[in-house]
C-alpha cells in the first residue's frame, strides 16, 4: 500500500490462500535389519547405495540387509531411512589402549558396535620440532587407522590441550572410525608399529524377535521397528532380517514362527496406526504352500501385502559372477513400488513390474500353485522367459473385497492424509454455511484433479467421487461444540486382474469379446 498523503482510514486487501491439497508422489521406504557397523536404533535417512556403504558397511554381514537395499535402489528406489538393530546387551564396540610414556593412556573405540572395529589398525610414530635455535624442542606425533582399505592419517599431533593440534579433538571431529579418549593420559603416545583393536561383537547371535520390534517412547526414546515411529513422512516399511530367527539355536520350529510371527505382526500394527504406512511381508521360504497359505490366514489387514518366494541375485563379493546370493523379495519390492509411485503414481497396482537385479526365484511357481496361493492373499513372482522375473500380484492380507488391492488402500490413505493436512486452514474459522461452501470447494477441485489424473474411477467426475457438508451434517449441537463435519466418497481404480475371452464363430470368421471381470 502506498504512503497515505492525508490523515483517514486505509484498507489494504489481502488475498486468502488455502493450504494446497495435492498426492506426494514421494515413497521413502523405511528399513530395518542387521548391518555390518552404523548407529544401533537410529533412522538414518540414505538417497544411493553408496551412503548406505559409508555409514552402515559392506556385504560382509550375516544379514540381509545390504542385499537388500542393494535391490531397492537397483529396482528404483529413490530415498528410505534404514534402522540397524541388534541385542545391544552383547554388542560391543572394538577398543584399543595405548600406554603413554610418562603414564595413563589412550583409548581408541570404534564408532559402532559390531565385529568390524577389531580391523581398525593403529600405528603411531614421533616426531621431533626442533624449533629455533631459542626453543626447547618438542616432540609431536601422527597417527594411522586403517580398516579393511579404509585409511586415516593425522599427523603433527600434540598431546598439549592448549595446541591447535590437540590430539583428542582433531582426531575426534575427523574420523569415521574411531574416536579417542584419555585416561589420565601424561606424555607423549608411545610408538606403535601396527596394533589391532579388539572386543568388538556385533550381537546378532543372541537376538530375539524383540530385538526386531523394539520399542517407541517418545523422542530419541526408541529402538528398532520403533524407531521408525520417529517418522510420519515413511510409506512403506520391511524388515528383510526376520529370517534369521529361524537360525537361532536353543528354539523348536515352533517358537521360531511364533517370533517370526510376532515381528509380522508388530509391522502390520505400525502400518495400521499410521495414516499412509504400509508394510511388506516376506512369506518364510521354509514353508511349504499349505503352511504359506495358514501363515497368511493368521493376518487379516488392508496395511499389508506378502510376497512368495525368495529371489536369487548376483553375490556381489563374487568376482567371477558365477555364485548367487538367496534373498527375501522385499527389498527389490519396496523399490519397484518406489518406482512406480514417482513415476506413474500411488493409484498404480503395483505389479507387473521387473524385478531388476533378481536372476532367479527360490521356487518356480506352477499354475495350480499360483491358483492355490494368490486367492490366499500372497502375491507370487514369476519367471517369464524372455522377460525375465515380475511382480505377479497386487493383493492386501484383506478378506474385505473393498479393500483387497494395495493401490486402492494406499490411494485411500494418501488422499485421507492430503484432506488431513490440506483442510487445518479451516481450524478456528466461523463454523456457518459460508465455510462449509469453502471446504467444498477446495476439496472438490483436488479430487477433480485426482480424477483427471486417473486416480478416480468413473466415466464422469461425479462418479468417481463426491463431496457434502451441509445442515444435516452441522447440526446447531455440533456448531456449538465446535465441530465441522463433511463427508467424501471416492471410487478409486482397482486394477484388471482377470480378462474373459469369449471367442464366437460367425459365418465370415471369428469375433473376439473380451470382458473385464
């Protein structure tokens, strides 16, 4: 507005933006499973497989975890947040104590848990400043840590708290392997050729299903599965590690599912109590189809989809590419689905997708077999010669039909989460018939364009969604208390899973139908 000439009363008009209601096409995938090194319990968020190299180690694991994020982003993956876990009783961080020579020493401690740290190699060496024909000289040091090819070299080190070079804080604000500390340090590090750190344990031996599902207590009160609680913006979760309860000794094969079972369970939980969160099941590859399909009846959720069987990829530690590597699916899955969010969009049944990286499938699956399994719930992958192995199935655990393809739950989430976020402008307004024709306004024109977009089934805008909020929905009670109500119907596209082919013989050839069931 510009600067008034003469004194009055001025009105500036300001334009009212509502919140925006769009879909993120967004998937960020969260995982959890046993790594080599990392930050125990901690959600550390990775955009390429190299991140996940520097901060979580190698193939050098029992697990299955790098394998499995190898695949998410090989199938398409864009971001996920991985969470290492293991019983943190008996994990234990590498050390490494060298004397001093005037008394006390040094620690070294390797920056994680895990059997990694006993490779950190230390070897110290002095040197001598002598200074100016005035100074007395003064003795410094330089330290070398290497581990497996990783090297770090810290020279001209002082032992004096007052020096730029202070040991302590130079190397720990540096290193990406260790970090130091004194106890009761006094002169100069003693020289060390080449001395190994040991004790490090990397707790896996001892894990229970527990040590899976964690736990959530708030903020940075939290561990494992839980720890993705931290998080609202993740979309789907997995957890590729499960199987190895079923190596643990000291347990019959029942107790083995039941623990199995219990992660399973605790993810489908999570899933449902967070708006837009889905999760992905690895159906035990030590079952036979008739176990598979009553492991899948003991869930009954919209949250979750499995998928059968284990695939088979490229060992990566292989030079010669001839050894395969056994992996449960849901890597490769969470990065397909990834894929096809940002690219085509949530509404999308995720199926029909190649599986890159996977080179062959722990099981061939027959067509009996797959007639058997999918009506259970359990989307299968399958070999296709010359195509090679796809996605064959989009099915939640769900016994509701209405909600039994993963693209209509996850689209009805993601819209639900929108509406959730979009309509807070609302919150404090005047609750009377001029609002209501807002609300319905905007939300009306983003569902128009979710139907334009193919997110909405119908011919027509009106049949694929509707919008209502009016006197029967406000009554004066509610207005009083406070409360906006508005209803929305959404048809959301469901995938064509089964085609009939009616071929009928005519006097000039043959005609084809071909109907949508």
């Amino acid at each position: 507005m510009a600067n008034p000439q003469v004194p009055g009363i001025y009105v500036a008009e300001q334009k009212y933006v509502l919140n925006p209601l769009r879909i993120d096409r967004k998937c960020l995938a969260g995982f959890v499973g046993i790594a080599e090194k990392g930050p125990l319990h901690t959600p550390i968020q990775i955009a390429s497989f190299d991140e996940y190299l520097k901060t979580f180690g190698t193939f050098d694991t029992a697990g299955n975890l790098p394998f499995s994020i190898y695949n998410f982003f090989k199938c398409g993956g864009a971001e996920c947040v991985v969470v290492r876990t293991a019983n943190e009783k008996h994990a234990k961080k590498a050390k490494l104590e060298l004397k001093c020579a005037e008394g006390g020493s040094v620690t070294f401690e390797a920056l994680s848990e895990g059997a990694w740290g006993n490779h950190v190699t230390a070897r110290i060496w002095h040197e001598i400043d002598k200074g100016t024909n005035d100074d007395e000289p003064e003795t410094f040091f330089s330290v070398s840590l290497s581990c497996k090819g990783a090297n770090e070299n810290y020279l001209h080190l002082s032992m004096n708290p007052s020096s730029g070079r202070y040991f302590l804080s130079h190397i720990n604000q540096r290193s990406r392997l260790c970090s130091v500390s004194s106890n009761n340090a006094k002169g100069i590090i003693k020289t060390v050729f080449s001395e190994h750190a040991s004790g490090g344990k990397d707790g896996i031996a001892e894990m229970t299903a527990g040590d899976f599902i964690g736990e959530y207590k708030g903020l940075n009160q939290y561990r494992a599965l839980g720890a993705l609680e931290s998080r609202d913006d993740i979309s789907i979760i997995a957890v590729p590690d499960i199987s190895w309860l079923f190596t643990q000794a000291g347990l019959d094969e029942t107790e083995r599912e039941q623990a199995m079972f219990a992660v399973h369970a605790a993810m489908i939980n999570q899933a449902e109590r967070f708006p837009g969160r889905f999760a992905i099941l690895d159906a035990p590859s030590h079952l036979d189809n008739i176990k598979i399909m009553s492991w899948a009846k003991r869930f009954d959720s919209s949250s979750a989809a499995a998928y059968y069987p284990h695939i088979d990829m490229i060992d990566p530690l292989d030079r010669t590419g001839a050894k395969t590597v056994r992996i449960p699916p849901s890597g490769a899955i969470c990065g397909s689905i990834s894929a096809i969010d940002s690219q085509k969009g949530i509404f999308h049944a995720p199926a029909n997708a190649l599986l890159h990286g996977a080179v062959g499938l722990a099981n061939q699956i027959t067509d009996s077999e797959f007639e058997t399994l999918y009506p259970a719930g359990i989307n299968l992958l399958r070999y296709f010669p010359g195509k090679g192995i796809k996605i064959w199935g989009a099915r939640t655990l769900c016994s509701d039909p209405s909600w039994r393809f993963i693209n209509v739950r996850r689209t009805f989430s993601a819209i639900c989460r929108s509406l959730k976020i979009g309509t807070q402008w609302a919150v404090f307004e005047t609750n009377d018939k001029k609002l209501w024709k807002r609300v319905v306004r905007q939300v009306s024109g983003f569902l128009l364009d979710l139907w334009m977009e193919g997110y909405l089934a119908g011919s027509t805008p009106e049949q694929g969604y509707y919008v209502r909020c009016d006197d029967e929905l406000n009554p004066p009670e509610n207005i009083d208390s406070g409360i906006l109500t508005f209803t929305v119907g959404l048809a959301i596209t469901k995938p064509a899973e089964f085609f009939n082919i009616a071929i009928t013989a005519e006097k000039d050839g043959a005609s084809v139908y071909i109907n949508e069931d």
